[in-house]
C-alpha cells in the first residue's frame, strides 16, 4: 500500500474519537454496511504495543455524521442503513478485509471446527438474526449493542434503535424509563439481575458516571442494588428464572441465559 494510501485512511480509534461512538456501534455500523469492513494492517504513528489495527476511508466519517442526523430527523436504522449501505459497498477496498474486534483491534484468530466431514479451518461465523426468542447482547459499557424486535416488543415495550445518543441505550436507563415502568410492575428485579452482572466488573463509585444525565435518586437506588445483590458467579453459561409481572396483572414468565463473549454479555429469554 503506497504512502498516499495511507494517508486516506483513519483508524479505529481514530474514529471512535474524533465521532464519539463507541466500538459497538462501530460495529454495527459496519455490520449494516453503512461503512466498509475495515483494512487490518501495523499501526502507523505511535500505536505502541499493538500489532495490528483496523483502518478505514476517511469518508467513513461523513458517513457517521449522516447517521446522526438522518436518526435526529427519526429516521430509523433498518431506513438508514438501507440508505447508505450501497455506498459504504462501493468503496475503493481491494485489499483483505476482516470484521472489526470488538475489543481488540487484532485480527481474529483462526478456528478448527469439527464436524462429520472433517475439520474446517477458518474464521467462525455466528449469525443471531434468526433467534426467535427475546434476545439482546450489551457491551461491557452495559449498552445495548444487538437487539432484536422480539425482545423489543416483549421485554422493553418500545423500539430502541429510536434513540439518537448511545447513552440512551444504556441498559440501566432504559430499565428506568417511564415507558417500562407503564409495561411491568417488578422493573427493579430487572435492575438487580443486570446489577448482578455490572458487580462483576466495576465498583460502586463507577454508577455515578453510568449513563449521562443520571439523577441522584437514579444513582441512590442504584447503591443499595449494588450493595444488596450477589455478583455473577464465575461460570461461562448461566440460566435463571425471570418473571414480568405485567400491568395488567397477567405474568411471563421466562428461563433467561446468559453467556460472556469478547463483545459483551449476550442474554436470551425462553417463555416457559
């Protein structure tokens, strides 16, 4: 790759600075094809103990900012995405492309999978837009990263890809709109369970900067959670029984899996 090249390329974390997204969108942005998959190549100017790192067209950036104001204008992702995704396919990208770490800007490891054919040698894949069940991932900054339109409907009673900022889908926040509190009456059990999980990783002092606008009585019911509830246990896959006990007096009741994965913590609800 010539010098001129890499001059019209902006990194990763270039990005995430300069637009203020975090590496989940970043993602998913690249998921929906709004930006091309990036280049993954040896950092250039002062990256120190990173091997390698995610490089994108400078354009990349002007395609941020018209999803931030295609979404103030509500136009929704699945609209949006629609919209700028041929573009984002047309881009000057002949070299090698590799999905994003989310965590890590490396490339990702090779896999060995086995099977009755044999043993495939390649990068795995996993595709979650086909999961019937309520199902959502957040990110270790407890921001909803993946949702899907069951778990929309049946758990949080309202779209989520509406909001514009990413701290409106902080998983805390959302538990403590209005529009949930309308939907199930034990909205704090829900808190506790994805306290139980925050626990794990942070201290107290941490739930004052949680989400951006946060209130003292958000924070204060947030400490006696914090102080009340067990943390996660050190197991890769856990279940546990949830009940939504509704409005209308009805309950659902679920069986609800939780799994750890590089990109945050993926939950799904079976009704049972």
């Amino acid at each position: 790759m010539s010098e001129l090249e890499v001059q019209n390329l902006i990194s990763s974390k270039e990005i995430m600075e300069k637009t203020g997204i975090s590496r989940a969108t970043l993602n998913n942005y690249i998921k929906l094809g709004i930006i091309p998959r990036p280049i993954i190549r040896k950092p250039v100017n002062g990256f120190k103990n990173i091997k390698s790192l995610g490089y994108f067209p400078r354009t990349a950036l002007d395609r941020i900012e018209e999803v931030r104001r295609l979404k103030k204008e509500g136009i929704s992702m699945d609209a949006i995405s629609g919209r700028l995704s041929d573009v984002a396919r047309d881009a000057d990208f002949e070299d090698e492309i590799v999905k994003v770490d989310l965590h890590r800007d490396k490339l990702p490891p090779e896999k060995e999978v086995r099977s009755d054919k044999g043993i495939y040698r390649g990068k795995l894949k996993v595709t979650l837009k086909d999961i019937s069940f309520p199902a959502y991932l957040i990110n270790f900054d407890f921001e909803i990263a993946w949702i899907n339109h069951e778990a929309e409907e049946r758990l949080f009673n309202q779209k989520i890809d509406q909001f514009v900022d990413e701290e409106s889908i902080n998983i805390f926040k959302l538990l403590f709109n209005w529009e949930f509190h309308c939907h199930v009456q034990n909205w704090k059990d829900l808190v506790a369970y994805h306290m139980s999980f925050a626990k794990f990783k942070y201290s107290k002092t941490w739930l004052t900067r949680l989400y951006q606008g946060i209130s003292g009585k958000e924070v204060s019911l947030l400490e006696k959670v914090y102080d009340d509830i067990s943390t996660y246990p050190d197991q890769a896959i856990k279940d546990t029984h949830i009940n939504f006990l509704k409005k209308d007096g009805s309950t659902d009741r679920y069986r609800v899996y939780s799994v750890f994965f590089e990109e945050g913590i993926f939950f799904v609800y079976v009704p049972f």
